[in-house]
C-alpha cells in the first residue's frame, strides 16, 4: 500500500481570526465587503480563513521603518 500524506489546514472562523488580528468581527465583514484584509473561504453562508493565509497577508502588512513608502493605488 503506498504512503499517503495527509496535510492538515487550520481554518479559523471569523471569531477567532478576530482576536488573532485584534480587530472586531464587524471589521472582517466590513473588509470583505470592501475586498481588502485577508483571503478567507466561503462555504455556502459560512466563512473561514485558512492560518497560513493569514499568516501570508500579516507579512504583507509588514512597515519597516525608515524605508520609503509606498502607495498602492
């Protein structure tokens, strides 16, 4: 029988992305809506973010200071 990998995705539910990225529910909502903040997943009326996209897009948010800035349109 060959070997199979399973590979496990952590999905959070708006509640716990919330307090992760210490912004309200609301926010989140707002966000998607707005088409900014982290990707997240949609089943049928439930909405989930996978940690590692979360991840992703915190690094994204990085601001080192001192470097210029940059204006994304």
């Amino acid at each position: 029988m060959p070997d199979e990998t399973v590979t496990v995705v952590y999905l959070l539910d708006p509640s716990a992305t919330s307090r992760a990225l210490g912004v309200t529910v609301d926010t989140l909502k707002s966000w998607r809506r707005k088409g900014i903040g982290p990707p997240y997943l949609r089943f049928g009326n439930r909405i989930r973010y996978r940690a590692t996209d979360l991840d992703t897009w915190l690094d994204s948010q990085t601001v080192t200071p001192g470097a210029p800035v940059t204006h994304e349109p």
